[in-house]
C-alpha cells in the first residue's frame, strides 16, 4: 500500500464524509481527493519527478497536507523541517536532502530569503499566502486548470514517502527517511493502540515535521476520519476547537494537556466528545494522568477512558506488552536514524525494517489480533498502555 493510494482508497469509501477542516474551510474526502490530484499535476509541471525531495517550511495547514500527499502521488518524497529553524539550519537540510524545491509562507518567509543564497541544489519556490515574492510560484497556481483525475504514476511500498530531520539538539539534524510502508504500518498501529473508529475527529496541532503529527494525520485517512488543523497552538483556542469541531481523539505531549488544563474557564467548555487520549514524547506523571482522566472522562457512565504513551521517532510505533509500571517507565527512541545525508542508505535500512514486521503479511485480522495480544507485531517503540475505568 502506498500513501496516494491511501487516500484514493477513502474517497472512494466515504467520498462524503469530512477530512479536514482549516479555520472557516472545510473538505470532503472527494474534495480533498481533487485538489490533491490537482496540485500533484502542478508539481509534474513544475519539474518535480519521482524520488525528488521537495522541503517544507511550513506550519500546519490545508496547503501542507495537501502537497505533501499530491507528492505521494507523483512519487517524490516531501521532506518537512522545523518551522523555527534559522536561516543556517534551512541551508543544511535543503542541501544535505539535495531537495529540488521549497515551499514556505509568510511565517518563514525572512529566514528562507536569508538561506535563499546558500541553496545549492534548490531550483523552484512555492509561497504558500497572500503577496508572493516575485521569484516565488504561488501554491495556489499549482492546482489551477489541472485534473482532478490521479496523475499516472506507479508508486511502490517500498519507495521513500518521506524524511523528517530530527531538531539537530546533539549536532547536526540527521535526516530519518521512510518508505510508504513503513507510514502506512504506522498508521494502522496507531489506529490500533489508540483504539481509534471510523470517523474519529482528532486535532491536528502536533507539528507535522514530526512524527507525531504525521501519524495523527494518517491514521485519520485510514479510519475516513477528520482531521482539525491548527497552525499555532493556544490552550483556550484548542478547548474551543474541541467543543466545536466535536473532537473525539487528542495525541498530544504531556505539557499540551497541562496548559490545558490550566485553562481558567476549563469547565465551562462542553468536551465531552473526546473519548480518546494519548500522548508521546515525554513520560507522563502519575498526578497529571489522574487529572486527564478526571478532567476529559466520557459524560456516560459505561465508558472506559484510555491512555496511551505511544513514542517512536521516525518510524512505526512497536506493539509490545506494558511494563509492570506504565506511569514510572522512561521513553525510549524506537526509530532507526540514517547516519550523514539521508539519501545514503535510507531506503536500504527501510525495507530491512519492513522485513521485520510480519504483521503487514498477514494482514490487519493478524494485526489486530498481535495488538490485543500484545504479540511482537512491529519493533521499535514503546507501548505503555493503562485502561482507566470511570466510576458511575
């Protein structure tokens, strides 16, 4: 399965149903579907072809999710940095990904102006926004008179879909790089872990240059699910998208939900569409798991309320068996980093890694089956699964 096969899968399933949803803009998965196929035209034309990496300087918003699967479907290998990098740190990854276009915004534009003269191998820029520099093609024209039908292009499993850079904190950002069946194992683990159903709704707040973000986002495509963008993250502003949007599933770092939390108001907001929680990234305290439960708890009675700490940088989350002390256990980093430029080897340490998951062999019924059973369905990772049963 590759990824833009992924999301023609479901707009052919539930062609109606809602996929994303940017401040006062919304889409259909058939909508959604076109526009992806459109902008994937757009890319052709502007010269992006098969295993080229196109960087994103991006916050999360319609135009990112969009280009990055209309990449998927042309082949080429998105490759989304920290938005906050400076100027010398986008000069790294766009020449160390030897990438052949970048997209940015208004957010990025000065730090990408700055890097522009140090670009060596960087021949096309895309503005995401009103008034484009000149020199830059505008987002939008890429989608403008082109097909709504998928560009003709075969895309194996085994291809790179994408390279994440890690934040560069002992040294230089190392690129990770994975191919579209190492997301798409991903997104059914974390469908799965999470205990996730068709047509979740879930906020897309965590950073899509990382993997937390992109796996929110997959898994909401694998389940015809609706994915909420936010671009900058605002406690009071994330409870009321939550109450609005109806919300149903929060995958957050721990930090996020005690900003939550300490909202003042807190209460007078109606959250009780959010059945689902889960968190990565960092070990969640005994005191703040006890307050999520209580705070977040289904309004009915006969629910169960369950937590997860699911954290593996750059690959799919592992299925293995809790610890005998889920709240007391440290992370631990499950993903395979490609050492030096991530275009040497990566797609090599990929397929070995996909020869170690079995489960995607024998199907989802075994998959599933592994993830109830807490069987060795996928390495790397760290599962730390606790149910927390509500008093009625």
């Amino acid at each position: 399965m590759d990824l833009g096969t992924l999301l023609e899968v479901a707009a052919d399933r539930h062609p109606g149903h809602g996929a994303l949803i940017d401040g006062p803009q919304r889409w259909t998965y058939a909508q959604w579907r076109a526009r992806v196929n459109a902008v994937a035209h757009g890319f052709l034309a502007l010269g992006v072809r098969r295993g080229a990496r196109v960087v994103f300087c991006l916050k999360n918003r319609e135009p990112f999710v969009t280009a990055y699967f209309a990449l998927q479907k042309i082949g080429a290998v998105p490759t989304p940095i920290n938005f906050r990098f400076a100027p010398g740190e986008i000069q790294y990854c766009v020449n160390d990904a030897e990438a052949v276009a970048l997209l940015y915004e208004p957010a990025t534009r000065e730090a990408v102006s700055a890097a522009r003269p140090g670009l060596a191998s960087c021949a096309r820029f895309v503005f995401v926004g009103e008034d484009p520099p000149p020199d830059a093609v505008p987002f939008e024209t890429l989608a403008q008179g082109r097909p709504a039908e998928a560009p003709v292009v075969k895309v194996g499993e085994e291809e790179l879909s994408l390279i994440l850079y890690t934040s560069g904190t002992t040294g230089r950002p190392k690129g990770v790089p994975r191919t579209h069946r190492n997301y798409y194992a991903g997104a059914l683990a974390h469908s799965l872990q999470c205990h996730y159903a068709w047509g979740e709704r879930t906020l897309g707040c965590m950073p899509l240059y990382h993997t937390m973000g992109i796996h929110s986002l997959l898994s909401m495509v694998v389940l015809n699910g609706a994915f909420v963008l936010m671009s900058d993250w605002d406690a009071p502003g994330a409870l009321r998208l939550i109450e609005q949007e109806r919300i149903s599933a929060l995958y957050l770092i721990p930090t996020l939900y005690y900003e939550l939390l300490r909202v003042p108001d807190f209460d007078r907001y109606d959250l009780s569409t959010v059945k689902q929680l889960a968190y990565a990234g960092a070990p969640m305290t005994s005191a703040l798991t006890k307050a999520c439960v209580e705070r977040f708890r289904p309004r009915r009675v006969d629910r169960d309320l369950h937590l997860y700490h699911v954290w593996s940088p750059g690959g799919a989350p592992g299925l293995r068996g809790p610890p005998r002390d889920p709240l007391a256990h440290a992370d631990r980093e499950g993903g395979s980093r490609a050492p030096g430029r991530a275009r040497r080897g990566g797609q090599a340490r990929g397929a070995r890694r996909d020869r170690r998951q079995p489960g995607l062999r024998r199907g989802l019924p075994r998959l599933l089956a592994e993830a109830r059973g807490h069987g060795e369905g996928h390495p790397g990772g760290m599962v730390l699964h606790r149910r927390h049963g509500l008093p009625g």
